[in-house]
C-alpha cells in the first residue's frame, strides 16, 4: 500500500510539471496572434507607403517581441531544472520496482534487456511526459483557438483550411504501425547485442585460451547484421515518414497561399485579414500535424510502456511489495526449513536432482558430491534464482514461494561461490552494510582480522583489486555477521582459503548457533555438521541422485 501511494503522489507531482510546460507551451497562442496582427499592419503600412505606421508597428513588434522571449526564458530557467528532477524521480521509482522484482525474474531478463529498460524505454516515457504530453495539450489548444479566429474572419477559408489540414493525418497513420514494430525489434536486439558483448568480456580468458574468439566474432558479426537489418527499416520508415510529411507541408503551404490570394481578389476578405491568415496557417498546421503526430510518438510511448510493464506486474501479480495471502503449514517451532520433494527447473528442463529434507532452526547441514552433480541448485532454489518444478518447500511454516523477497532475504545469507569484483573498498561495503550496527561492524572487522586480512586491505583497496582467497574473506565476513539472517547458505565458503583460514573459519561455524546449509568438496566442515547429503554418484535416466544421510 505504501508504495501504491507513493506512486499515486509522485503521478500527481508529475501532472504539476505537465501544466507548468503547457501553460509555456501556450504563452505562444497570443504572441502568434499579436505578431501575425502586426506583421499585417506593418505590410499594409509599407504598401500604403505609410512610414509613421509602419515604424510605430515596428516598434510594437519589436517590444512584443522582447517581452515574449524573456517571460519565456524566464519560464525555461523556472522549469527546466525541475524537469530533469523529475525525469531522475521517474527513473529512480522504475529502478526501485526494478529492485523489488522476483529474483527469478531478474536473471530470466538478462543484462542487455536490463540496461534498455533502464535506458532507452525509460527515457522514451520521460521524454513522452516531460515534451510531448505538453506539446500535444498546448497544440489542441492552439488548433481550436486559430481555427475561432478563421471562422471569425471567413466561415468558408475555416474550412478550406480545416479540409486541407486532414492531410497532415496521412503520415503519421501510415507509418505508426512500423514505428511500434520497429521500435520493439530495435530494443530487442540491442539487447541480445549487449548480452553477447558482456558474456565476451566475462569469459575473455576463457575465449582466449580456447581460441574461441573466432565463434565470438562470428556470432557477433551475425548479430550485428541483424541489427543492420532492423536499423535499416527504421531508416527507411523514418525517411518515408519526412518524406510524407515535406509533401504534405508544401502541398498545404502552397495551397494556403493560392486560397487567401483568391479571396483577397473577389473581396471576400481585406488585405489585412488576409495578410494576418497567411501569418497565422502556419502555427494551424503546425498544431495539426502536433496533434497527427502523436499517433506515431503513441506507438513508440506504447511500446516502452508495454516493455517496461513487467516492473509493475509480474506473471499477472503485484511485485513483491504488494500483499500476499501466504499457503501456510502447520509445524512445531524449532522447524525452520521443509524441502519435500524439490526438483528445480533448468534450461526449461526439470533436474532429475530430488531434495527432501528438514532442516530444525540450530542445524549445520553440509551437501558433498562431485563437481556438476547439482549441490548448488538447493542454494539457488532457496534463493529463487532457478523456480520449483516440481514438490514444495516450506520456510517457518510459509510456502517458499508465497513468502515476498524483501521479508525472504532478512532471514536468508548468501555467500555465493563467484565472487562480486566492486570497485567500493571492503571497508566502505561493511559500512553501507552495518552503519546501524556498530557492534556488529566491530565484529566483522575483527573476524577479518582473523582471516588475516589487515586494515590496509580493507581500506585502501577496492575489492575487485583484492586476490581470489581475500575477496573470499570479505564476503564470507559479510554473510557470517549478517543480523537478521537465521539462516546462512555458504557454497565453497573454504575456496582460495589458506590453512589457518579455514581454521578460522571452522571455529566461527562451531560457534555460530543459527541454521546453516554448507556446499563443499571438504570434509573438514564434517566436525561442524550434524546433518549431510552425500551426493554420491550420476543418475542413470529416469532414476534420483543417492543421498546418504549422517
């Protein structure tokens, strides 16, 4: 509900910036009029070789000019700033939605489709709020009041000129269709661009020591010509739509200027009038072909919108701030985790990897097995980063996966087995961590002394400059002091660790009373753990992993 309403404030904080740049948009209505009336006096003046009338209008002109352009200078100083405020409000309430999806969702997303929301769709809904919203109402306005003003002077050049200004239709109608389509192909694979690229920077030893930048380059050469493709439809729509739209301008300019000269001739208008027409038809058009326009921005705006949806909904539900009737299970107390069952889904395949198990709140649960026999998928499942295919797992008596991530993650600690390279010193990570908890703070610093890892490490290098084993140090320090956690789920905790490392470590987890699930090759966590899996050899088809256990 909170988050409900901080939305509905921020759209209403929105709406004062949209009538702020409308109420600029449209000071330009009566300097339109007041210019057009003047530069029609000030031609007739000049025909009628009036030269006191003419440099009075002069003047008039000039001073109207003047005052216009500062009142609007003033007007872009005023709104300006508050327009890339809110633009950044915008973008930082899609992040915090962004934030509060399913983890799941996350990873099924993907890095390049996560930079274009964040990026191109984005700024498409900030630019549709903060420009073309305001251009769209300021030009309904324009076109009704100039299209007054003609009836006023001639019911019948009203409308000529509202027949001749349906042309401006014609273009954006015609092209919005591929405006929407060529806008969602371009966002996609943009995306699958991004993707490969970063898969190629995180794996660029691996392609180096294999020779597999060969395939790289293939595979990217190919993605490019896609992208190539796409861009030149784009292009082509794009110069179809100027095309359409220079056409249908000269068409309409020319034909303005030969109507109000024709009326001019059979005295159905003055000269003045009819000078103040042709100043005027202009800013008409110009307001119509707003107006026309807006079908294809739509289409563009539509297909952020749609693109972006994911952030307010997930799989038909609200995000995770949202409430949820949670499928509870009768259990006695010291039952903290209930696994009956599980199979993960991988690569859209169910593992033939089946967990059952319960876990009481002050059991050490260590999983052993050969490497790809499936030990982290428990971690991940219990992180929601791969979904249940099959059976249920309960946590304190809540179905796992009713339970919203920001309540899940306060009792959960994670130390994954690859390793974050921040480019934040180890020091400035446990302040942001634990700023509330000094003690705590104290704490960990102590346990990295421990770990042998001196101040200098910690405060004068970023992590991603620390080795292997003292990045390890870091985040094992980090999830071991976590407060809330009740349970901790370490997998590989002793990788890169030296001797007295793990030593360290062993004594901390002896001590350590809350729940704990270790994935590791070493039987050192043994004297630790009053519960095993022992993953001890591969399936055969249709058949469970054996699992002893102690």
């Amino acid at each position: 509900m909170k988050a409900c309403g901080s939305l509905m404030t921020f759209n209403v904080r929105f709406a004062k910036l949209v009538c702020g740049l409308t109420l600029r948009n449209l000071l330009a209505i009566p300097f339109g009029l007041l210019t057009a009336f003047k530069l029609a006096h000030i031609l007739e003046a000049s025909l009628r070789t009036d030269f006191r009338a003419l440099q009075t209008g002069s003047l008039e002109l000039l001073t109207i000019v003047i005052v216009y352009y500062t009142i609007d200078y003033f007007f872009y100083l005023l709104l300006q700033l508050t327009v890339e405020r809110k633009k950044n409000q915008l973008k930082m309430s899609m992040i915090h939605r962004f934030l509060s999806l399913d983890m799941l969702q996350i990873e099924r997303m993907g890095e390049g489709k996560m930079i274009e929301h964040l990026s191109n769709d984005l700024n498409e809904l900030a630019d549709y709020k903060t420009t073309v919203l305001p251009g769209l109402i300021s030009a309904s306005v324009t076109a009704v009041i100039y299209s007054g003003y003609f009836l006023s002077v001639n019911p019948l050049f009203a409308l000529i000129l509202a027949f001749i200004s349906i042309l401006h239709v014609i273009p954006p109608i015609v092209i919005r269709k591929y405006m929407y389509t060529q806008y969602m192909d371009t966002r996609d694979i943009e995306a699958e661009l991004t993707n490969h690229l970063i898969s190629g920077f995180k794996a660029f030893r691996i392609l180096q020591i294999y020779s597999g930048h060969h395939w790289f380059m293939q595979q990217l050469k190919k993605i490019h010509n896609e992208y190539n493709g796409v861009g030149s439809k784009a292009e082509k729509t794009l110069a179809s739509e100027e095309v359409l739209t220079k056409g249908v301008e000269h068409a309409v300019k020319f034909g303005t200027y030969g109507i109000v000269g024709y009326l001019i001739w059979i005295d159905v208008i003055t000269l003045t009038n009819g000078l103040a027409l042709l100043m005027l038809s202009p800013g008409f058009y110009s307001a119509v072909s707003t107006l026309c326009s807006h079908f294809s921005q739509k289409a563009v705006y539509t297909a952020a919108n749609e693109r972006l949806s994911l952030f307010h909904k997930i799989n038909g539900t609200e995000s995770s701030n949202s409430l949820r009737i949670a499928a509870k299970r009768e259990s006695s107390p010291p039952l903290l985790l209930e696994v009956m069952k599980a199979k993960a889904e991988i690569d859209s395949a169910v593992a033939n990897q089946s967990w059952h198990f319960q876990l009481m709140e002050h059991d050490h649960l260590l999983i052993q097995g050969k490497n790809g026999s499936g030990k982290s998928t428990l971690l991940r499942l219990l992180t929601r980063h791969v979904p249940l295919a099959e059976g249920q797992i309960y946590f304190r008596g809540t179905e796992l996966a009713s339970i919203p991530e920001d309540e899940l993650f306060l009792e959960l600690s994670l130390l994954p087995q690859a390793d974050l390279k921040l480019s934040i010193t180890p020091m400035q990570l446990f302040s942001l961590l634990y700023s509330a908890h000094p003690d705590i703070l104290q704490r960990t610093l102590q346990l990295c002394s421990t770990l042998n890892l001196n101040d200098d490490r910690l405060s004068k290098h970023t992590i991603s400059e620390l080795s292997g084993g003292e990045r390890k140090k870091v985040y094992l320090a980090a999830a071991l002091m976590k407060p809330s956690a009740s349970l901790l789920l370490l997998d590989e905790p002793d990788n890169s660790l030296d001797h007295n490392s793990k030593a360290a470590l062993m004594k901390c987890l002896q001590d350590d009373k809350r729940a704990l699930i270790i994935v590791s090759h070493d039987d050192l966590f043994q004297a630790s753990s009053n519960l095993a899996i022992q993953l001890n050899r591969e399936p055969t088809e249709g058949q469970e992993r054996d699992r002893t256990y102690v």
